[in-house]
C-alpha cells in the first residue's frame, strides 16, 4: 500500500518582528520535496511590499503610543531613556501626549473598524498628506528596525523587489496547488513553525480571505521536533547547527530561500535515516503457514 503522503512544503517566513498580531511578512520561501524520491523538486521566493495590519491596533490612543515607544524606542544617548523620535520632539513613556493625540486623530478621521490592512499604494497615498509622521511610526511598528537589521531586508528592497499581497498570495497558492497531487494536500515543514511561523502564516491568509488549512495536509512537520528526538544534548537546536551536526552548510542565514533550502535538505536527511538508508532493505513478504490438526 502507498503512503497517502506524496509531497512537502518546507517553507521559512522572515518578518518584520516577533509579533505576529501586527508584525508583517517581508519573505515567503517554499521548498517541495518528492517524498517518494527524496529529491527537492521545486523552490521559490516571494519578497512582498510594504504593508500594515492594523486591524489589532489598541483603541486606547494612549495606551497604543505607550506600547510604540516600548517596542520601537532606542535609548537616548543621553539618559539612556526609550525615546521615539516625533514630529522633532523626543516621546518618552513619561512623556507622549503629542504622539497619543496624533493617533487619537488619525482613529478619528482614518482608521475606522471597517480598516485593517493597509496596502503598499495606500501607505505611498498616506506619505503625502498630514499622517506622514504617523505612517512613519507605523512602518517601524509594522517593521522594527532591529528585524530589518537581522534580516538584511532594508525598507528599499521590500519597495524595489517586493510584490503586492494579491500576487503574492497568488504564487504562494499556486505553488502550493503545484505539489497537491491527486488528493494528498501538501504537507507544510519548516524548523519551529509551529510556535513562529504558522500563526504569521495563517494571518495573512486570513487578510487575503483564505484559509490556509483548507488547501494543506493536516499534518505539519516541525523539524526542531526531529532534532530534540534525535539529539539529546546538543549547543543550540537552531537551524545552522542541526544543520551543522549532519554535515550540511547554512549559507546567508536569515535569508528565507538559503535557510529553506538548508532546512529541507536536513529534513531529507532525516527522512533518509528514518528509512533506514545504508542498511539492506528486505521485501515483505507474508508468511503462509499450514495447519495440521
């Protein structure tokens, strides 16, 4: 009897920040493999232009610009208080009141229930009228400078080589569609999805009004998992050392197409040794037995 299981999606997300209730998506990469032949047989990327969900903003405008100085603030080099940089003057978390009213504002006459994502050609729009200071808040809420660092994605190249939301869910569905064969859905792998990069991942769906567990297979692969069975003791269960302890080199890590290749190359490795690779493989055969009464 066949596996019901024909293809995997590993796949790796970088994002603007560790929140997923606001943080975007900046990198979508996607590696399938063959499981029949453990061969990767397709790869791809999508970068994506910027945008903002804004749909779990909190109403409290005061307790909304306190929560934007706590996470975009930098220390002052002065005080070494946080201090966000608005409208020329510093916001401190003793001192934000220009900020609080600005966004009190903007949720007046902007951002009313019916909004939550805001794409790229509306940010561009906001860019030229009285809300460019809050915009330029927004973005480093949406995209916090620090992830920008550690990535190596600069607001540039989202607005030169990234996608709008409608293509990029497009080629993220098409693929997915590509590596459905018959009616076995993929099965989405990558290492530690299950705690970061499902829930980003189910989010944008949801704002492209799709549901992402109606297109895939029910079972996900979590390839930390594997590395917590297989090794008991290890430095670090992250992706460049599992990577490392089964000979495998994690090239431009933090980039989502070379961590995806190396993830779905260690995920090949471990199928492998679950199938027992290099030892000799014996045919079942039923055994028949007589009966003497």
């Amino acid at each position: 009897m066949q596996s019901p299981f024909k293809r995997v999606l590993v796949y790796d997300l970088e994002t603007g920040g560790l929140k997923n209730k606001f943080n975007s998506i900046t990198e979508v990469a996607m590696v399938a493999i063959d499981l029949e032949t453990l061969n990767i047989v397709e790869e791809a990327s999508v970068m994506l232009l910027p945008y903002f969900d804004l749909s779990n903003v909190n109403k409290d405008p005061k307790k909304e610009a306190i929560e934007i100085i706590k996470m975009i603030g930098e220390p002052d080099a002065d005080t070494g208080i946080k201090t966000v940089i608005f409208k020329g003057e510093k916001m401190t978390l003793k001192n934000y009141d220009l900020l609080a009213e600005e966004i009190k504002q903007f949720y007046k006459e902007y951002l009313s229930d019916q909004i939550g994502v805001i794409d790229y050609t509306e940010i561009k729009r906001l860019e030229g009228t009285k809300w460019n200071d809050i915009i330029n808040i927004y973005f480093d809420k949406c995209y916090n400078p620090q992830a920008l660092e550690v990535t190596h994605i600069s607001r540039e190249m989202l607005t030169l080589e990234g996608v709008t939301l409608e293509k990029a869910i497009k080629k993220i569905t098409e693929i997915i569609a590509n590596n459905t064969v018959g009616n076995s859905k993929p099965i989405l792998a990558g290492h530690n999805i299950k705690k970061f990069d499902n829930p980003f991942f189910e989010i944008f769906f949801e704002i492209n009004k799709q549901v992402l567990s109606k297109i895939i297979n029910d079972l996900i692969i979590d390839t930390i998992e594997f590395a917590r069975l297989k090794w008991f003791e290890i430095a670090s269960f992250n992706l460049s050392t599992c990577s490392d302890a089964v000979g495998l080199t994690l090239k431009s890590a933090h980039r989502a197409l070379p961590d995806t290749i190396a993830n779905a190359n260690f995920l090949i490795k471990m199928l492998k040794s679950l199938r027992g690779e290099g030892t000799q493989e014996k045919k079942y055969e039923r055994k028949k037995y007589a009966f003497n009464f």
